[in-house]
C-alpha cells in the first residue's frame, strides 16, 4: 500500500472512531466499509464494525468481524476486550474470560479489560476473583464510579456490608452525589439494620432523582423490613407507576400482599405484573408460588409450566413444578422435573432432597437413600434431608442396632443443641372432671412411627 493510500486508511480510521464516540453509525460503518474495501484485511476497520453489529445486537455477527481482525492481528489487545464484551453479552461467560485474560497477557495496564474481567467473574458468582479483577482496574485509575458499585455488589455478596458500607462512602466522597451512590447506600444500610438512616440516604436520592424507580424499589424494601408494609407497598406502586414493567417492584409488592393475607389481591396483582411483562418466565413463577400458597395446586402447575416454556432453564420453576407434582402424586413426573433440576444445577441439595421424597414415596428405597446421602454431602446441616434419611432407614429396618444409634447420634451432634434451646410448650390439660379421658397406645416400634418432614 502506497504512504498516500496508509494515510487516507489512517484518517478513515480516525473519522471512523470518532463518529461511532459521537454515536454517529452510519458515518461509522461507512467509512470503516471505504478501509474494507480498500484492505479487507485490517484489523481496526474490521474491529470497528464488530462494534457497530453490538451495538446493534447483532452479536454473532460482530463476534465474526472481530475475530477477523484478530486473525490479522492476534495481538490486538482492544479487540480481545471487544470480543470478551460480545462473548457476555451473548451470556457465553466461559468464552469471555479467557479473552479478557489475553488481552490483560498483552497489555496488563488496560483497565478496561481488568473492569470487563471483574464484571464476567461477577456473573459467575466469583466475586472473590471479581474483586480481585476491580482492584486491579482501580490502580490503573478507572475513571468511572460503576467499578465502586460493582465492588460494592461483589462485597454484599460476599456477606461484607462493612466493607461495602465503606466503599459507599468513598463514591459519596470522590465523586458528585448522585441517586445511584445513596441508593447503594441505603442497600447496605438496610441490610446492616441501620433502617432510619438507610431510609435518609433513599430520600436524598430520590430528592436528586425522584424519577428513579430503584430508589423507591429500595425504600419499599427497607419499608418492608423494619415493619411498615403498608409504607412499603406505597413506595413498590410509586416505582412501578415510573417504570409499569419493573418486575422486581411489582413481584415483592404482590409478595407483600400476600404476606398481609390479602390472597385475592395479590392474585390479581401478579395477574397484572404477567400482563405488564409478557414473556417474563419470573411473572410466570411467581404467580405458580401464589397460587401455590392458596392452595391451587393444578393452576400453580399451569403457571410453573409456562416459566418454563418462557425460560427453558429456569432451574428453580422445574424445582418447584416437581414439588407440585409430588403433592399431586403425580410421582414419575415429579422424579422427573426433579432430574431436570439437578440436572440443571448439580450442586442443589434441595433438589437432591425432592427427588428423594418421591422416590421414598414410590418405595424406590435405595435411590431414596442415595440421593438424601448426597443432598447432606452438598448442605451437611439440610435439616430436612437430615430427617426424612432417619425416617427412611427405619422404615427399611435393615440397619444393625449399633448402625442406626450412629446415625441418631450423629442428626443429634447436628441438630439436637437448637432442638433443646426451643423446647415444645408445655399444655395445661384440663381437669378429668370436665371431659371424658382419652386413651391412646402407641407402639414401642419406632420403625412404624419416625417422623419426616
């Protein structure tokens, strides 16, 4: 390529860039498109139309491009970033990671590519090495306050509120007040307890934003917690009178109605948050636990199957379709929506635990004592798992003496210390003169009388 032709490509890639910085497409893509034509092998050119198909949501199509221009140029640290923010945004965090790595491998003082790491290890619920990848970001002076947020959501998760609460303060120090650094704010807050005060920091962020919907989501919450749920449901309507399809709002609002015992209203409610989110597998699932909790099993059955058809993997509708299947004694379809479960999430001791139950109901023993085994091996204190185990082996009756002790007295190094701290009321019975004595025999064979859950 002629000096004149290097410096036209040179200027195009400039014009290039800054008209997609000023959100300019078309004048991007047209003169990225004048580059391909003249080289259809550069790499920037290339780049920046995998950009341009993101942005617009084509993203097999922008993965395509960008990894065109790293086949021109492998070391092209930008692209690898670019082609890791692809790779999420088509919720393929296993191919993201690695390309975020390269590029961090090739220029270890990009902060982007630290940020965008930290962010797909968050997804992940790696939040140790996501904190880790934050960090990293924050020494090479990541201009943004997001990376603080995303710390402090990495911390909550964590269970380190204190240290969230101290990142809180600093944005409130470093950057300019905003709704989103006192909503962060009063998250933490409310989960340390500290009610007046996170309240006070909601009210300062609505006072700034009184459009933002999460402020007064997370007002309702704090509401609910401390013990105003009629505050609390006021302030999930004034959130979803700002934005009709916040589901989060209108979920805990239909779930606080519930609590409160007005059943038929939340019903409606949740009618109504299905009809605002169309297609919302969550609407659906939440709408199956209400009718659940009413009673109406085949209807909560109809909601769980259309979460599912809404969101195939949606590990926890599968979980809880082959609860109601159980109770329905629809036995061989509940064992199966309970594998679909696991298979889905493997680590799930609950799911291990409901298809013991249905196996356990089907006399399918063995299985039964299998899966209960694993349930305890995933969540060693599964209290549930613990006792329908202890139940299942008396009923076989196929432990030695010596065995089965072994076994109650292990639930008993586990268990016994609450039971005892929270002991069964004692009730007054009345005079024998008032009322006619009742006799009852139970047998000394506990294989015929343990108790499960």
């Amino acid at each position: 390529m002629s000096s004149e032709n290097k410096e036209r490509v040179n200027q195009l890639i400039q014009q290039a860039a800054a008209h997609l910085q000023a959100g300019q497409i078309e004048y991007a893509r047209s003169a990225a498109e004048q580059i391909i034509q003249a080289n259809p092998n550069h790499p920037g050119a290339s780049h920046l139309l995998g950009i341009i198909a993101a942005q617009q949501g084509q993203y097999q199509a922008a993965a395509n491009l960008i990894k065109h221009a790293l086949e021109a140029s492998p070391d092209y640290a930008d692209a690898r970033v670019s082609l890791g923010n692809v790779y999420r945004a088509m919720n393929h965090p296993a191919d993201a990671i690695p390309e975020y790595k390269d590029a961090i491998r090739l220029n270890s003082r990009n902060p982007m590519a630290h940020y965008n790491l930290g962010n797909v290890l968050r997804d992940l619920g790696r939040n140790e090495e996501a904190l880790a990848a934050y960090d990293a970001a924050n020494q090479l002076n990541f201009p943004a306050a997001d990376i603080h947020y995303n710390r402090v959501a990495a911390l909550r998760d964590l269970g380190r509120q204190k240290e969230a609460l101290d990142v809180c303060k600093m944005i409130l120090d470093k950057f300019p007040p905003s709704a989103e650094a006192y909503t962060n704010l009063a998250i933490i807050l409310g989960d340390l307890g500290i009610s007046g005060e996170a309240l006070a920091a909601c009210d300062q962020a609505i006072q700034i934003s009184p459009s933002s919907g999460i402020a007064h989501y997370t007002r309702g919450n704090i509401l609910r917690d401390s013990g105003h749920p009629d505050d609390a449901l006021e302030s999930y309507m004034q959130a979803t009178s700002i934005n009709p399809r916040y589901i989060e709002a209108r979920i805990n609002h239909d779930n606080l109605l519930n609590k409160l015992g007005r059943t038929d209203e939340a019903l409606q409610a949740s009618k109504q948050t299905i009809i605002t989110n169309p297609g919302s597998a969550e609407a659906q699932y939440n709408y199956g636990n209400l009718l659940r909790d009413s009673g109406q099993l085949e209807a909560a059955l109809s909601a769980y199957n259309k979460a599912i058809a809404c969101s195939p993997g949606y590990a926890a509708a599968h979980g809880n379709r082959g609860q109601i299947l159980a109770d329905l004694w629809r036995l061989p379809e509940a064992i199966s929506a309970c594998k679909e479960t696991i298979r889905l999430e493997p680590d799930s001791a609950e799911a291990y635990c409901n298809l013991a139950n249905a196996q356990m109901d089907l006399c399918e023993m063995d299985e039964a004592e299998k899966n209960y085994r694993h349930a305890l091996k995933l969540k060693p204190d599964y209290a549930a798992a613990h006792s329908n185990l202890l139940f299942l082996l008396a009923a076989k009756g196929q432990q030695a003496p010596d065995e089965m002790l072994a076994e109650q007295r292990y639930w008993d190094n586990i268990h016994g210390d609450a039971a005892r701290c929270n002991p069964l009321p004692i009730v007054q019975a009345r005079p024998l003169a008032s009322r006619r004595p009742r006799i009852g025999y139970v047998s000394p064979d506990l294989r015929k009388h343990a108790v499960s859950y």
